[in-house]
C-alpha cells in the first residue's frame, strides 16, 4: 500500500544499478539497509539490479544473506528493482523467493505524486531556483562525460 504523502528516498538510499557497479557500492547499499542504523526509515532501493553483471550479482546475494542471518534487525527496508523482461538476470533468480509485483498504478496517480513530493519550496537556494519552471519541479536529470568537472 503506498501513501501518498510518503517521501521519496534521499540520494544515500538509491542505487541506480549499471553494468558497471561495482561490488563495493552494492555492499555499502546492503550494509547500510541492514545496519542497526537503518531503523531510521529510510528506504534503501536498488534500481535496475537486472543490469548488474554476474560477478556483481552473486556478491550482492552473498551479503545480503549474510548480513540477514547475523543481523538482529528484523524490520529493514530494501528493496530491488528489476525489469521483468529480464529472465537471464542472477538478481532475480536469487530473490525469487522474494519478488514482488509493483502494484497496478494509473499513470495519472504515478504523476500527481511525484508533482507534489518533487515541490521547489519558494525562497530556496539559488541552485534549485536555476531550473525554476512552472510546475517548480526540482528534479532534473544533467549528464556529463566527465562527471565531477563541475558540469
């Protein structure tokens, strides 16, 4: 059931997974899912897991597992997104046992509520106020070859 007041997860709790995510960040994602700190409610998310490639996959299964039997924490939050098509992925074969299907949301719904959570509050500092636009939606996606250059 969602809520439509609920926050969407800050930056230190999402993953956006590619073929080139590494066992690290996969672990420190886990580690931070599963710590006794993570009763916080924050909401860790592994986005696009399918696209992790299979030595990166049988690592992420490796400590969540592990991490699950020697934990205490019996109500973490975290979740891993993959796209269905994706038969030949390890991630979804490894937490099947798991899989959830996303519930039934209009397009409409999905909208309204990203327009209300994704809100520039007026008066806000002058970086978000640099991609003001009607609707102040603060989230804008800006891709760089050489990210961290200041781009």
């Amino acid at each position: 059931r969602h809520a439509e007041t609920a926050p969407l997860p800050s930056y230190d709790e999402v993953l956006v997974c590619s073929p080139d995510t590494g066992e690290e960040e996969v672990e420190l994602l886990v580690r931070r899912a599963l710590s006794p700190d993570s009763q916080d409610q924050k909401i860790y998310c592994l986005l696009g897991a399918d696209k992790l490639v299979y030595k990166v996959s049988k690592q992420l299964e490796s400590h969540f597992f592990r991490l699950v039997q020697s934990s205490s924490i019996s109500n973490y939050r975290f979740f891993i997104f993959c796209n269905s098509k994706a038969d030949n992925s390890y991630v979804i074969t490894a937490f099947d046992a798991y899989k959830v299907t996303f519930p039934d949301c209009s397009k409409t719904e999905i909208q309204t509520y990203l327009k209300t959570q994704l809100q520039v509050p007026s008066g806000t500092a002058p970086v978000a106020q640099a991609f003001e636009e009607p609707h102040q939606q603060n989230v804008k996606f800006v891709f760089s070859e050489r990210a961290g250059m200041g781009k």
